[in-house]
C-alpha cells in the first residue's frame, strides 16, 4: 500500500456512509473502462472498490471519472490521480480499493452534504 498525506486541510469531512449503494464510479484508465463503487469521498479525493484488480500497478497514473447517481440521474466528472491500492473483503466480497486524489477539488453536491450529516 503506498500512501501520500494531503497538503491541505478539509474544509469539509470525509463522506463514508454505510450505504453508497445509490452511486457507481467509473473510471477512464487508458481506453480502459473499469465500474465499481462509492467506499467514500471527500472534496480532495475517493475510494473506488472495484470487483477487478486491474489498478494495482497504476499507482501515480491519471484517470477520467465520473460519479454516477442511482438510475443515471446525475453525473459528476473529474479528473485524478491514483495514489494507493489495496485488497480487501467487505461483506464477504473480495474488492480491489484505490484511493483517488482530485486534481481540482470537487464541490460536492447538497445531496451528498447530507449523507455526510448523516454519519454518526
């Protein structure tokens, strides 16, 4: 696992509810589409949980992205770059996790504003 601290401080906490279950990430890497889910995000970056290993070697790679709602309602684009990977079993699934920094940092939608209102 290769891990790089942020520079800057949050202005706003990391969002992990316990259900991400509404939002899909999909991520560009070279040509390459790769679906996967929600584990968190903050202004600054996500975790994608991915049910392939197929960014394991990609640590410092670019990607293309968006956040998908549920049945497609929206989409929220951005670009990053991967800086840690790591497998782990959640819920008896294996996924394959990376951690995602933003080049710019997203302004996160009200609706995601809640969620993390939500967390307790």
């Amino acid at each position: 696992m290769y891990l790089v601290a942020m520079e800057s401080e949050r202005r706003l906490p990391r969002i992990s509810p316990g259900d991400f279950s509404g939002f899909e990430v999909q991520l560009d890497l070279e040509g390459i589409t790769l679906f996967g889910k929600l584990g968190n995000i903050s202004e600054e970056g996500l975790c994608f949980l991915g049910e392939d290993d197929l960014l394991g070697d990609e640590i410092e790679s670019q990607v293309l992205g968006s956040i998908v709602w549920a049945k497609g309602t929206k989409r929220m684009f951005f670009e990053g770059t991967i800086i840690w990977t790591q497998t782990s079993k959640i819920k008896n699934v294996v996924y394959y996790i990376a951690g995602i920094q933003f080049l710019e940092r997203l302004n996160l939608t009200d609706s995601m504003l809640a969620r993390s209102l939500e967390i307790k």
